[in-house]
C-alpha cells in the first residue's frame, strides 16, 4: 500500500482532469454538522484527526493480502498509511479519476486505465461527522 501511496503521489500531467459528480440523493435524518470539504482538507493533512475519523478495523479490499475466497479484508490501525487525497496533477491518459460527492457520501476513486490497479476511498456521516468507512487498494 506504501507502494500505491507514494506512486500515486508521483503521477502527474498538465492536462489533468478530474471528474467530480455530484448526487442529488438525500438522506434523511443524515446530516453533516461539518461541510465535506473542509472535513477533507483536515482528513488528508493531519494524519491524528484521520486516525480520530476511521474506526478500526476498517472494512475494504486488498488484493496484496487477500485469497480467492476471502470477501473482506480489514485494514488496522497499527498498519494503516496516511491517505493524503488524490493528487492535483495525475495523468489522465493513464488514471481515470471519480470524485462522488452527495449530502452523506463521498468517494474517491482511482484506476488505472486497462489494469486492475486502483484505489477507492468512500466517506460517509456518523454521528453528524464525517468518517472513512470503506477503502479498496486493488493490485492485479
């Protein structure tokens, strides 16, 4: 995973193209007592506030670890490397880039176009406050 961090870090192109869709779909009774955005810009820059908003274990994929028959992998705490966003500058010839944003769910996902590598972070509110429930780190 510290391989798909830094190597992320270092893809970058001039002509970058992020998509961000957003989602019409409200939740009700879920509701955020902090907007996304700014919740984000912490998560990704302060590595105890991220460890404070992800509850270990934390459920996802990664294929490094896991077998055929294996359905989930839970990621720990005392293993666990900082996420710290999709970069500004990643090459979109090579990365398609999804940022899906809604009142109660946030995902951001990167794939490498034409292999089966990739990464996928999804957000949702808790307790009024936004969390990271769910991470895939895909390597085949």
């Amino acid at each position: 995973m510290a391989i798909i961090a830094f190597w992320l870090g270092g893809c970058q192109n001039n002509n970058a193209e992020n998509k961000t869709v957003n989602i019409d779909g409200r939740t009700e009774g879920v509701v955020a007592s902090e907007p996304f955005d700014e919740f984000y810009n912490r998560f990704t820059n302060d590595s105890v506030f991220q460890i404070q908003r992800i509850n270990f274990p934390l459920p996802g994929i990664n294929t490094d670890e896991m077998d055929i028959s294996d359905k989930v992998y839970y990621w720990q705490k005392d293993q666990w490397i900082m996420y710290k966003g999709i970069p500004s500058q990643i090459d979109t010839a090579d990365f398609q880039v999804k940022k899906i944003r809604s009142d109660s769910v946030a995902i951001d996902e990167v794939a490498q176009k034409n292999v089966s590598f990739g990464s996928k972070y999804t957000f949702k509110i808790k307790s009024g406050k936004w969390f990271l429930v769910y991470y895939e780190d895909i390597n085949l």
